[in-house]
C-alpha cells in the first residue's frame, strides 16, 4: 500500500512537501545555556509540519553522537554543536539562520 502525504495528498514517493519547506523556510540554530551550566544546541523550525522532525532528530543525533528530543516543533541536543549542526543541515539542503 502506497502512504499518502497528508499535506498534499499526493503518494510520498514524489511528494514535494519537504523540499519546499527547506527551501522556503530558514531553521534556526543556536545554543542554550540550561541549569547547572549544561549547553543545550537548539534547531527551530517554523514548517514543523512539513519535515519530519523525528527523522533529522535522529540524524543529527547521531552525527553529534549525543541525547535530545524533539518538542514543540523545536530539536534538543545535548552538548555545544552548532557548527557540525549548522554544516550537516547546509548539505541536506537546510537555509539556515543563525542566532
């Protein structure tokens, strides 16, 4: 069975939903300073909807080789990765904003 993109409506094998929302609207990325000193790389994205979330969570997890989660619309990363952050989602095809 073919899984229908619920956005467009169209089979996910040539839906376009994602491409356009990395092209169309810039992530941010930026650190946080939480309790006890703990550095915290936050990606902001305003088209939560349109990519999943969970999947380049768990990419740059794994890049970072650290913990996160995914809330409200907003990736947590355990640590200070900015940069590798930054560079890993430029060649997935990102625009990003830096804060």
């Amino acid at each position: 069975m073919v899984e229908i993109c619920k956005t467009c409506g169209q089979p996910k094998d040539i839906c376009t939903c994602e491409v356009l929302a990395r092209e169309q609207h810039p992530l941010s990325v930026f650190t946080d300073k939480r309790r006890y000193g703990k550095m915290v790389t936050i990606v902001e994205c305003p088209a939560g909807k349109d990519i999943d979330l969970e999947t380049l969570a768990k990419r740059l997890k794994t890049l970072c080789a650290a913990g996160g989660t995914v809330k409200n619309g907003r990736i947590e990363l355990q640590g200070d990765h900015k940069k590798k952050v930054q560079s890993e989602l430029e060649k997935m095809g990102f625009a990003i904003e830096v804060k």
